[in-house]
C-alpha cells in the first residue's frame, strides 16, 4: 500500500466517522490514533515487524497534515487538557472531508492528478497552481486566487504564442503587432478576435467547448485574480476558489489540445 492508498484510507475513515455522527445524533466522532493504526494491520500482516514503524510514520505524518490544514485537531471538545492519542474533527473538516472530489484539499494528490493529465504542462504553470492549490489548503484566498490567475494566464501566453505560430503571413505579422508587449487582456482580446475567424477549421471536439474554457473560464479566473490583487475589498468565496481549482484540469487539456491541433 503506497502512501496515496493510505491516506485515502485515512480519509475514508473521516467520512465514516461524519456519516455515523449524522445517523447517530449522540455519537462523539473523536477517535484515537490507535482506531488509524488498527485500519492497517491486515496490510501489515506480510510486512516484517522492523518495517513496521516506517509504514505507522507515514500514517502519523499523513493526520499531520490534515492537522496542519485545519481538518483535526489534537484531543477531544470536552477535556480542555486532552491532547495526542485523541483526534477530534473540525468544523472546516467535517465540510471538506464530505465533498464528493476531494482533490482540492489534497495538494499532493491534485498534482499528480494535473500531470497525468496534462502530462505536456510546463513547469511554470506547475508551480504557480502549486503554491495555488497549497495557499487553499491554508486558507489564504486572495493567495490561491492570484497565483491561480498567473497559473491560468502563462497557459493563455502559450496558447497564443501557438497560434500566432500558426497563422500565415500577412495575418501573422499583422496579429503580433496587435500583441506584442500588451497586456494579457488586450492580447487576449486581440486574440478571441482573430482567433472566431478561425473556429470552424477545427475538430469538432474543439469547436464547441472554446467558449466556455477560454471566453468563460480564462476570463472569470482573470476577473477575480484582478479582484484579488487590488485593495477593492472584495471578500472572496472559498466555494468559487474550490470550483475553479476543480475545472482547471480540464482548462488546462482543453488549451493543450488545441495547441496540440495549432502544431500540427
């Protein structure tokens, strides 16, 4: 059992422990390290005894993790002295651990769930939805919103970079001119623009969807990476942060197929 196996063991755990709050009103969801550990030893049961510390280390590591996210928390509600080997669940937990893709609260797990499907992205858009995905977990939305915004406009500069490599001459000279050293939303203006010219040349699949990933994702992402990157005030939403780190996979292969058709 590699450690993604574990910890979504883990986090089955949690959900069974809500699910058995709700069903059963007077039932305390609080549970020792022990009860993680017991989850375990039937994996363990092959392993040799000496290897079984490394395999209880990445368990504890794994509820530091999500103690360091705010989703637990050492000890339990009633005893004010109580600490380690309780384990209570937070309010911020109780929500997180309920929602059907868990995926934004697991940094690690969404990374690798990026690559493997968009295993051409670069590493500069890595490491802005990086710091994105980790600022979330930590709370600090105007942080995941404006790094998320950056992580969304490098992918937007590609995609014209491609395109302006794929129109022909005299178009092509024409089209840089109109971008060269502008801002990202009067390049993608000029972009959208020239680009409607060109939508029926592409696959159906591409066809139908380019509206909604770059006129309606690319520009919302951009609207509240502006917001959050402004004294305005604005108290943003970690419901609309969570649902744009969810689609941003799929963005991200929508913009990456379409380069792939421009290279072609």
């Amino acid at each position: 059992m590699d450690r993604l196996e574990i910890k979504n063991k883990i986090i089955d755990f949690f959900r069974k422990q809500l699910e058995l709050k709700k069903s059963q009103q007077n039932y305390r969801h609080q549970v020792q390290m022990g009860g993680l550990y017991e989850l375990f030893r039937d994996s363990l049961k092959d392993v040799p005894g000496y290897k079984h510390d490394e395999y209880f280390s990445v368990v504890r590591e794994i509820v530091q993790e999500l103690i360091n996210t705010g989703f637990l928390y050492p000890g339990t509600p009633s005893d004010f002295n109580s600490s380690y080997p309780w384990l209570s669940i937070t309010t911020h937990g109780a929500e997180a651990f309920m929602l059907e893709n868990w995926l934004p609260y697991d940094p690690e797990g969404y990374l690798r769930a990026l690559s493997e499907k968009v295993p051409e992205i670069d590493n500069v858009t890595l490491a802005y939805i990086g710091e994105s995905i980790a600022a979330f977990n930590r709370r600090h939305l105007l942080s995941a919103t404006i790094t998320l915004g950056v992580a969304s406009e490098n992918l937007m500069l590609i995609l014209i970079e491609a395109y302006t490599n794929w129109l022909k001459d005299p178009r092509k000279t024409k089209f840089q001119k109109r971008v060269e050293s502008r801002w990202i939303a009067t390049q993608y203006k000029e972009f959208k623009q020239e680009f409607t010219t060109d939508v029926k040349s592409l696959p159906k699949e591409l066809q139908s969807d380019w509206e909604i990933y770059l006129d309606g994702i690319f520009n919302f992402v951009r609207l509240n990476r502006n917001d959050a990157g402004h004294p305005t005030g604005k108290e943003l939403s970690t419901k609309v942060v969570y649902a744009n780190l969810q689609i941003f996979n799929d963005y991200a292969r929508y913009i990456f197929d379409l380069i792939d058709f421009l290279n072609k």
